[in-house]
C-alpha cells in the first residue's frame, strides 16, 4: 500500500508546534497531528480523510513523562505497563493492540483515537463502492451508512481502552494550542459525534494527562471484551473504581460502546442513592447502565450482544474491587 | 585405498607439481562435509530387513532401500535457512532491470454488464506505459478443463466486487494509482444475488451461461446426487441425529499476498515470476490465454509466502502482467494489497449442510444424509470437485448401512470460492461428526467407543467404493483417548469446563490428474542428475509453498543414495528446468513426487552398485550402500568410496542422468463422479480437544489438543508435527473466529488481518502432536500426506467439547462470542434460571440398556481390532468391503444379495418431493431437456 504525500513538519518544542499549527491555519491548510502513527498513518494507507499536512510531536523534548500523577502524551503505551504508573493504567495499556503496536503507540494518541466503523475503516475503492459514507463523505455529503437518514451525526465508535480508566481515577487533559493552554477533566474531553470526536479546537492538541492525589488510594479493575487477547480493538470496555470503603467515590465508565467513552456518573449516583447493597447494587447498576449505552451495527460484534455483556463486565470489575 | 586415486595412475610429477589434466581427485569418502564414514544407524533401519525399527503396522516394499540415513529423523526444512536470514525470494522480491508496475482496476458493482470502456484519459496520462481491458484477452480460462469461466479482465461483465476490468502499467505505483481514476466506463447495473439459497431460483441473467448444459435459469453450477447402500436400514432409526449447520466462508490468510512479474525475454518468450502452488496450470492458462505455445513461455515460481489451497488457481493478474509486459516490452511488476487478496479469495465455501444420522440398536450407522449447498461466489475455481469432496469424503473412516448426498454450489456475485485445505471435507465432517457425539450422547455411549466398533478395516472399500489401503485410524483414537485421559474426564468436568472428539479422513493425492489420463500419463516424474563432484542435483516440478516438499525429495533421495542431505539439490523453480508436475494441492506431493524421487534414485543407485561390483568384485545383493561408502556386507573393509563408484558409472557417458516418475494404480467406481475422492491412499486423524467456555460471556478458550495423525510414515517428524500444529491453528480460526462478513449490501466487510480474525498467539491451546504410522503399501517409505488432513477433526473436536462444557449444540460456525451467547441465552430462559452459571454441565444418564450397548460397542471394537491388526499386516487378505457389518457377503456384489441396495447417481422421481436445501437443484432441468435455447 502506498503512503498518500503529505509534508510532515518536525516541530521541536511546544511552542514552535503551536506556531507551525496557527501558521497553517492562516494559509488555510489541513493538517492533523501524529505522534506514534499506528492509527492516523494507517488511516492514511486506506486514504480516510489525508491532510496534506502533518505535524509530528515526536521531536519535542519532555514530552513523553510518565509518573504516578503525570503523563506526556508521547508517552508510549509499552512503558505504561508495569512501570511507576497506576495499576489501572497499566493493566489497560498492556491491552492495547498488541506488543509489537504498543512500542510505537502512545497515550495522547490513544486518548485522541479516530473513532472506527467497519463503513469507514474501509480502503478508498471499497468506500468509494459504497459511495462513500458521512465520516468521509469526499465533498459529496453521503448519508450515515449505519444508521441511514438520519444524516446528522456519526455513529462511528471510539475504541480506546485507556479513556474509560484515566476517567475513573478522574484524570484531567492539558490541551495547548495557539490560543494557550486549558485543562479539562477528560470527561468532558469527548463530545458525542464520530466525526468531531472531542473538544480539540483546530490547532489544539493533547499535551499531557494529570491525575488528583486521590488516584493513588483508588483501586478497581478495566474489563475489555475482545475476540482475540492480541491486536483486536473492544468491542465493549468497562472500568471501575473506588477508594476502598468509601461508597460515595465510586466511578463507572464504558467504552466502544459509543462514538465516546463516558463515565456513568448519574446512573452511579442513583443507585447509591438507593442504598448501597454490594451484590445486588452492583446488579442494578449494572442493569441501568446497560440501558444508557446505545452500541450500533458498526464493529466485529453485534451491538445486542455488546450491550448485553455489559452487565457481565460491570459484575467481574467490582468484584475485583473487594 | 587411501590417498586417492587417479584418473591415470603413476602419472603424477614426483616433485609434486600438477600436470595438466593428470589432476589428483579429492580423496575417497570425500562428498560431504565429514571426511568420516558415519556408521549405519540400525535404529532407523526396519527391522524387516536386520534394522532395530519397529515395525508394528508390518514391513513395507521400500525396507530393503532403507539406509538409515535420513528417514524418520526430525529435519528442518532445507530452504528454513533461506527464509529465516531474508534471503528467500518471494513473488514481490523479483526486482527486473527497466520494470514497470501494474495496478489493476477493480469492479465497484456487484454485478453489471459493461456497456463501455473509455481509456483515452489513461493513455493520456504522462508515466503510462500500457493499458489492457477485456478486448485484449478474449480467451478464457480456469483451473478444471471442465469449468473454463474466467478472463483475465472482464469482457462482457463484472460478477463481484473487485473483480477486474482493466489494468494500467506506469513507471512507478503512484502514477499507476492515478491512472486508475481516468478509466471512463459504462455500466448497466444488473440484480446481484448473494444468497445460495436465491442461487437456486431461475434469474433473468445467470452469473454464467453454460449454453445446453445449464440447469434452467437458475445459478446452480453444478449439482450432485449419491445414494448408495440399503435405505430400509434408515427406517425405525434406535437413535438418529439432525443437525442444520451454518458455516461462514473463510480465507487461507496466508502470509504473502498474490504477486507477479512477467517479462518477454529478448527471443520473445515469456518469463513469468509467481509464487504459485500450482505452476504448470498457470502455464497452460497462459498459453491460452496469450495464444502463445507453452514451450515459449517459462513459469519461475518464486518461493512461496503460504498457499493453503489460495494459489492453486491460475490467476486473472498473472495474465494481465503478461499481457501489459507484452504491449509495452517491458517487465511488469504486480503486487496485491490485502484487500485484493480478498477479492480474489478462493476461500472456503460458505455452506448450509443438513445432516441426517442414523444408528441401529447395535449402534451401528445405518443412515448417513448429507445435504450441501455451498456458495462458489462468482466463479467455478475446483467448485466441480468441491461439489463432490462435500458428500463423498465424508463417509469413511466409517462402515455405512447406506449413504445419501445431494449437493449444489451456486453462483453469487462474491469473490469466487475454492480449494482451501481440507478442501471441501471440512465442513460436512464438521457436522458429521458432531452429529455421531449426538447419538452416541441418545445412546448414552461412548462417542469413543461408538466410533471405534464403526470403523472400516484396513484393505477394505468404502460404500462409495474408495479402496482403503493402510488405516491407522484405530490406533488414532485409542492413543488420544490414553493421552487426553479422556475415561476419567468426558462428561465428567465441570460446568465449563469440556472435552471432545472429532475424527478426519483425508485423500493423500488425488487419484485423477486434471488435465489427463493417468493411464496415459504419470502424475509426477522426477529427473536426477549426478555429476562428477558428487553432489546430486533432483529436478522436480514440485511446488514447495512452506509445506516441505522440496525438504522431502531431497530426503528420499538422501535416503536411497545413503548420501548426506547437503549433497543433494533441488531445483523446483522453472518449468524450463523442472519436469511436469501438477502442482502441490490435494496433498499428493509427498506421496506422489517422493515415490518418483525414490524410482529416479533407484536407477542411480543401481548404476553405482554396478560401479561397485565391477571394482570388488561382489555381487550388488552382498553390498551395502552406507554414508558414502559402498562395501561387502560381511566385510566392510573391502569396499570403495562413493566417488570411486561414481566415477566408475560415470566412464565414458559422463554425468548420470536417471528419471523416475509414479502413476496410481487403476481404482474406483464406474459411477457417474466416482473419480472424485479417490485416492491411491487415505490418511486419518482422531484429535481430542479441550476448552473453557466463559458462559457468562460466551467466549470459548481452548486450552489442549491431543492430535493423533496417521501418515503412514514420518519422513520427517519435525515437519509433520509442524503441519499437525498449523492446522489445529487453520481449524481452530474457522471453528472460533474467522469469517469473511458479508454485510447488508453484499459488501466484504471485513477483508484486512484486524478485522477478519486469525488466531493469536494467545488463542493457540497446547497441542500434543501424535504421529500414527500404518506404513501405506504404496506410499514413500510407507508416508501418506499430512498437510490437510491434519485440520478436519479440530474443528468437531472443539464443538464436540464445547457441548460437554455447557450442554449446548451449536451449529453455526464460527462459534464466536455472540452466538455462544445467544445458545446460553435461550437455554437459560428455557430452564428458566436465574444465571447462566446455573446451567446444568451434561452428564451420562447411564440404564442397563446403554450399559448393555456400551459393552456390546467395546467387545465388537476388541474383535475389530484384532481383524484390523491381521489386515494391516497382511496375515488376513480376504476382501472386505463396506456393508459386512451389516452381514453382507464380500465375494458377491451387494446388489446381488440385497434387494434394496442401490447405487444411484441420479435422484428417482418418487424421492424429488423429499430432497434437501441443495437437493431441490434437481427440480429444475437442464436446457437441452427443455427444449431450450443452445
């Protein structure tokens, strides 16, 4: 397969990456960000929505941190497992794709992941065949091929496996872009829309995640369904966790469920509001987030069964949470 | 005889200088790396001939040229080192001088006739070099003679998706890509059909038109109909099983995509690189397609990236190179993307399969119906024999009371269907088999002990008349059974937790070459050629695709000639250089070329023990050949060097050249199809499987395999267990995750590595390779194959094992977690139980009569055994064949002595109403039986 041309710019700073992005923006040229590649340059291969443009983070110095409270995002996913990083990352960057992929593959690049549909990750013949979809529609306004007519929004569905886990131990995003630095809490990083995926403004980008003091003392567990233990995305991801003994800090999110990972606060609430009742809470909680999540016809599973195990994943996370 | 000899003795200097053409020749014993004779290996000598191998199955015709040398010793393969360093040269690794690169244009419509083709704009574009459509190859062309019905590029129009309709050639792949986009076409968009079940129904416009031969309007490309044996067994069944299976095509996913090079040489003739299974089809295809003599073209296999059945086809784009090479007189280079890997599949049919069993209160197999429909996509590839393979390799290792199969494949507008290994076995002993666990589980047997008392002896005949010669079977499953502790594990693990049998049969070679009689015509010849330094160079036509064949005609011949393996060569790659071989499918390589290695080594050897003789003076029978050495047997000191020998043979002729070639024996039915299946040997296999069934998530692990494969004799036991291994990796893909989706708009959905699941390391279960020798009487050293038969019984097994592990019967393949799920789910709600790990674990439910049957089973299987053993050895050589279980007479036709015993290739009216899915094909008429159009 043959890489489409773009010119690649090597910034080696923050501040000359920013500067490279806003000196794009006033040309009026596209470009996207890449910083391990094994998602956007693959995406490239099968020529899904180039740039003539691409600005890489991975000459930029003291970027790549990784610590127990921060992370760079060109940290890469093989040094978040094992090493001084929460336990729950770890877990979840060591199931990520696969060894081979990790090594190259980094956390803001998994935190900003392409969101994917089997219409969409598709080659450039393939979709043309289809006459293309509304994720990438080639100027010719194609309707959404999952859900048809309703035209509007993208189903796609985001399949990263660290989100839902940075979620529940309540990390937050550091965005820089030519307008300055803001921080978010990722749960409030995702906007519902397989196209525009997250609140990254146009020469934003993901710099760093940071986690509260309280992470350190919270314990839980990510549950992913894949077919395969190697290579394969989730098909439906959970992630738990608490700070033993304290009921009311319970965080639940999902992901590959949707076009985001979310995190379940109201439906948690509701059920603590009830009255916490280990085995049969974790039941209902289960049940009530079961019904929120809204997977559609777009991966390797069908979205009945993704939804249905949903009650299963939730069940084995707080039982690792004891 | 030490310190060499001369060529002309007492005529060298004595002040040590060389004379012109007086040189000294290496001395004796010289050849190989070891200036030290090696000892014979008695361990690897048959005992039959003085040897210490055990010969439990009896001894074999080739003993007395054993040599101990290499046989049976584990080898890895002589081109690993090739691979392994780089250095292998693969189909896009050929790199010619001045080379242009091919791209070709694929179908965006299912189906649609081509009105027009405008390639003004392509021409037009700088860095085109040539431009090619269907009007430059209007020949067609396919892998049977039978079932020509493929084109280089389309010519009237497209049948699937991504099938080809022009190609371009520019100076690099970028310009190529772009050029793509200029093609200015018409299409009149025609109604596609991708269900098999439509494919049944008349159409306005048939996939393909085969004139007076084609089956009403309908798609229906070939249908089969077989019923052998007594049908009023199948009446007032003890126990009976019905299964309705599903199963989803799959693809080879071998590692190396499709490439090739094709270049016309300065004196005009066509040199082809590809990495091809089957390079002297692809030659003939060439030659017409190209409407050049074949002697003018030379086919150069390249080494090749994984086959499985997926490059046996001669392929649309090895024309289309060729014939952009000719228009523009310069090399052309075309490499696939995966996704055309797809698109031009020759997967595993996708097939709905009905299977009806039933059994007597003797628990023997009075009824055995299949019903096949598979799903050829849009063109014939091997469909015609797939058609058969469905039905007929189903029935053994078994003794039938009778025998019903109706099969149809149909054309769809998909990417065509083919030979994949197993071909055209897997699926229906998939469901054969479970459907034996099945009864066995009504019966409350044993399916062991029920598959052990139902066996066909060796040197017996199946009911659709295939001559079984060696069968290991027996010893197959009585060993996995010891080695999985089966007793103490089988419907007693718990919830969860299973374990299975399946069983496999195989053909070793098929017993009908393709394109001619075998009376007429060997299947394979091998050329051998030594030359004075000793080194012995084998000229085969045998395509080594990873599977070993070029490691096991050097073995042979190491073998006979008692050489080491590094003096032996084997050049494989040009058809130029290589005799004529059909190609390495259907496993016959080993069985047919290795016999033919071992005549052309014969007629070498006997050349050097002449030599031999006419230097010692004993007589060849007293001589024994050993590591470069040849000497008299009771005095290994009088002997001469393998070089001595060699140059005495060599006196005044030069090299010795010998040719050796095999042809099977004349075999078979004479009913309509009874070639299909037939092979001069049969290879068996019993593997038992272990998984883990996650119920609440439906997801199966499988955790141990214990594969028991006859295969006559290992040459190699390294390579086999290798096969055994790779395709416990192949079956357990197909049995758990790969499929190839066809989605809502017929589109392949899933046609990259993420997406269309191969097994990880991760999914790979221990496997406990078990080799079971039978010694076949016509095989190489006694070898059948174990390149495909290895992969049918894993697919059963894990079902069957699944089934013990949560009481459920699955018969949609792959069993991926969603469907396992579904299954818990409705017998959850049926048992009306809270959660899924409250299911019930099956377990026998044993009353005196299954006790009775249990040990009625053991004791005929305990007769049997003994009956096998003296078959085998040849002690009892009375004729057996299928139906004297059922107390029928060998010695008189089965006819004769049955009333209701038929053998009927077409169906009798009175049956047409009860016919199955791919039975009602003969509801409809051929055209010349319907007064129709030519």
């Amino acid at each position: 397969m043959l890489m489409p041309p773009f010119i690649l710019h090597h910034p080696s700073s923050v501040e000359e990456a920013c500067s490279i992005a806003s000196e794009l923006i006033e040309r009026g040229e596209d470009f996207d960000w890449v910083s391990g590649g094994t998602d956007l340059l693959a995406n490239y291969k099968w020529r899904i929505n180039t740039k003539p443009n691409v600005i890489s983070l991975s000459k930029i110095p003291g970027i790549d941190t990784v610590s127990d409270l921060e992370i760079g995002c060109m940290a890469r996913l093989s040094n978040l497992e094992g090493s001084n990083v929460h336990p729950m990352i770890a877990e979840a960057a060591g199931k990520v794709a696969s060894s081979l992929i990790r090594k190259s593959a980094t956390l803001g690049g998994n935190l900003c992941l392409d969101t994917r549909c089997f219409w969409y990750n598709q080659s450039e013949d393939w979709r043309r065949s289809i006459e293309w979809c509304h994720k990438a529609d080639c100027g010719t306004g194609a309707d959404c091929r999952v859900i048809p007519n309703q035209n509007t929004l993208c189903v796609a569905t985001y399949q990263g496996d660290i989100a839902p886990v940075l979620m529940v131990l309540g990390a937050s995003v550091h965005l820089i872009g030519p307008n300055g630095e803001r921080v978010i809490p990722l749960s409030e990083f995702y906007q519902l829309d397989g196209m525009k995926k997250n609140v990254l403004e146009n020469g934003e980008f993901l710099l760093k995640v940071s986690l509260p003091e309280d992470s350190l003392s919270r314990v839980g567990s990510y549950q992913k369904l894949r077919v395969r233990d190697s290579w394969d995305f989730p098909e439906a991801g959970v992630a738990a966790s608490w700070i033993e003994g304290d009921r009311s800090s319970i965080k639940v999110a999902t992901t590959a469920l949707e076009s985001i990972p979310r995190i379940h606060t109201e439906e948690v609430s509701q059920i603590i509001e009830q009255g916490w009742d280990d085995e049969k809470s974790v039941k209902s909680l289960a049940g009530v987030i079961r019904k929120s999540v809204k997977p559609v016809n777009n991966t390797a599973l069908p979205p009945n069964y993704r939804r249905s195990v949903v009650r299963v994943l939730i069940k084995r996370a707080f039982s690792q949470m004891k | 005889m030490s310190g060499g000899y001369r060529q002309q003795p007492n005529s060298a200097r004595k002040d040590g200088k060389r004379v012109a053409g007086k040189q000294v020749f290496p001395p004796p014993g010289a050849g190989g790396s070891d200036p030290v004779m090696k000892e014979r290996d008695l361990n690897f000598i048959p005992e039959s001939v003085g040897g210490k191998e055990p010969q439990p199955a009896g001894s074999h015709i080739h003993d007395r040229i054993r040599t101990g040398t290499i046989v049976g010793k584990p080898l890895p393969l002589v081109d690993s080192n090739a691979k392994v360093t780089g250095q292998a040269w693969y189909g896009d690794d050929v790199r010619l001088a001045n080379e242009s690169i091919g791209k070709i244009l694929r179908s965006p419509h299912h189906y649609a006739k081509i009105i027009s083709i405008d390639t003004s704009k392509v021409e037009a574009l700088p860095g085109v070099i040539a431009v090619a459509t269907g009007a430059d190859s209007p020949n067609s062309f396919g892998v049977l003679p039978v079932t020509k019905d493929e084109h280089a590029m389309a010519v009237e129009k497209v049948r699937h998706m991504g099938d080809l309709v022009a190609c371009v050639s520019a100076i690099d792949e970028a310009t190529a890509i772009e050029a793509l986009g200029l093609f200015e076409i018409e299409w009149e968009i025609l109604e596609p059909v991708f269900d098999p079940k439509k494919g049944l129904e008349d159409t306005d416009e048939p996939i393909h038109w085969r004139g007076k031969y084609h089956l009403a309007k309908t798609n229906v490309q070939k249908r089969v109909f077989q019923e052998f044996g007594d049908r009023s067994l199948v009446e007032n069944p003890f126990s009976s099983s019905h299964g309705k299976w599903t199963m989803a095509g799959v693809h080879h996913g071998f590692t190396e995509p499709h490439a090739v090079v094709a270049h016309w040489d300065p004196n005009g003739r066509l040199q082809l690189y590809t990495p091809q299974q089957v390079p002297h089809y692809t030659h003939r295809a060439l030659s017409t397609v190209l409407d050049v003599p074949m002697h003018q073209i030379n086919v150069i296999r390249t080494f090749v990236g994984g086959g499985f059945g997926g490059k046996s086809d001669p392929f649309p784009h090895e024309m289309c190179a060729a014939i952009l090479a000719r228009k523009s007189g310069r090399p052309v280079r075309i490499t696939f993307d995966r996704e055309e890997v797809y698109w031009i599949n020759r997967g595993r049919h996708p097939s709905n399969i009905e299977v009806k069993m039933s059994a007597d209160k003797e628990g023997r197999i009075s009824g055995f119906d299949i019903d096949a429909l598979i799903d050829g996509g849009g063109f014939a590839s091997f469909g015609h024999v797939t058609s058969y393979y469905n039905g007929v390799l189903a029935t053994a290792p078994y003794e039938l009371g009778s025998f019903h199969y109706t099969g149809a494949r149909v054309w769809t507008n998909k990417p065509a269907s083919g030979a994949m290994r197993g071909h055209g076995a897997v699926n229906t002993r998939c469901a054969v088999e479970v459907g034996l666990d099945e009864m066995a589980e009504q019966m409350n047997v044993d399916p062991i002990d029920l598959r052990l008392a139902n066996l066909l002896p060796p040197h017996s005949r199946t009911i659709t008349g295939f001559r079984i010669t060696s069968n290991g079977m027996r010893e197959a499953l009585e060993r996995v059974r010891e080695g999985s502790d089966w007793d103490n594990k089988f419907r007693k693990l718990p919830l969860g937790k299973g374990i299975g049998i399946g069983c496999g049969f195989f053909i070793s070679g098929s017993g009908l070459p393709i394109h001619w009689d075998p009376n007429r015509f060997p299947h394979a010849t091998v050329h051998i050629q030594v030359d004075m330094d000793g080194g012995v160079t084998v000229h085969t036509g045998a395509a080594d695709i990873g599977q070993g064949s070029t490691t096991a005609v050097a073995q042979v011949v190491s073998e006979v000639l008692a050489l080491p393996i590094e003096m032996i060569h084997v050049r494989s790659h040009e058809s130029d250089t290589s005799p004529v071989d059909l190609g390495s499918y259907s496993s016959r390589v080993t069985f047919m070329n290795a016999n033919a290695a071992i005549r052309a080594a014969l007629d070498i050897r006997e050349k050097l023990l002449d030599a031999a003789w006419d230097i010692l003076g004993y007589h060849p029978n007293t001589l024994i050949i050993n590591d470069r050495r040849i000497y008299y047997k009771h005095d290994p000191a009088i002997g001469v060097s393998y070089l001595q020998a060699l140059h005495k043979a060599q006196e005044d002729k030069g090299a010795l050249i010998s040719s050796g070639s095999y042809r099977s024996p004349p075999m078979g039915g004479v009913h309509k199809g009874a070639a299909a299946g037939l092979a001069p040997a049969y290879s068996f296999s019993a593997y038992v499987a272990e998984v883990d069934v996650d119920i609440e998530l439906g997801l199966i692990k499988c955790t141990n395999v214990w594969a028991a494969h006859d295969c006559g004799k290992a040459l190699n036991p390294l390579a086999v267990k290798g096969q055994i291994i790779g395709s416990c990796h192949m079956g357990l893909g197909q049995v758990l995750s790969e499929k190839m989706v066809y989605g809502r708009t017929g589109h392949l959905q899933n046609a990259n590595l993420l997406e269309y699941k191969i097994p990880s390391i991760h999914e790979m279960p221990h496997v406990e390779p078990i080799i079971v020798e039978s010694s076949d009487p016509e095989g190489p050293f006694g070898a059948k194959e174990a390149g495909e038969g290895p992969l049918l019984p894993i697919l059963p097994a894990v079902v069957n094992a699944v089934y013990d592990a949560i009481g459920i019967r699955y018969n949609d393949l792959p069993l991926t977690p969603d469907i396992v799920f579904k299954g818990v789910e409705k017998k959850r709600k049926k048992l009306n139980l809270e959660e899924a790990t409250d299911l019930p674990s099956p377990r026998f439910t044993h009353g005196p009569k299954s006790i009775e049957l249990q040990k009625a089973l053991v004791k005929r299987s305990e007769e049997h055994k003994k009956r096998d053993l003296a078959r085998q050895k040849t002690e009892d050589t009375s004729p057996y064949v299928n139906g004297v279980l059922f107390g029928f007479d060998p010695n008189i036709p089965l006819e004769d002595q049955v009333e209701g015993w038929r053998m009927a290739t077409e169906p009798d009216p009175e049956q047409l109403a009860e016919l199955g899915l791919a039975g009602k094909a003969w509801l409809k008429k051929e055209q010349r039986h319907m007064g129709g159009e030519e």
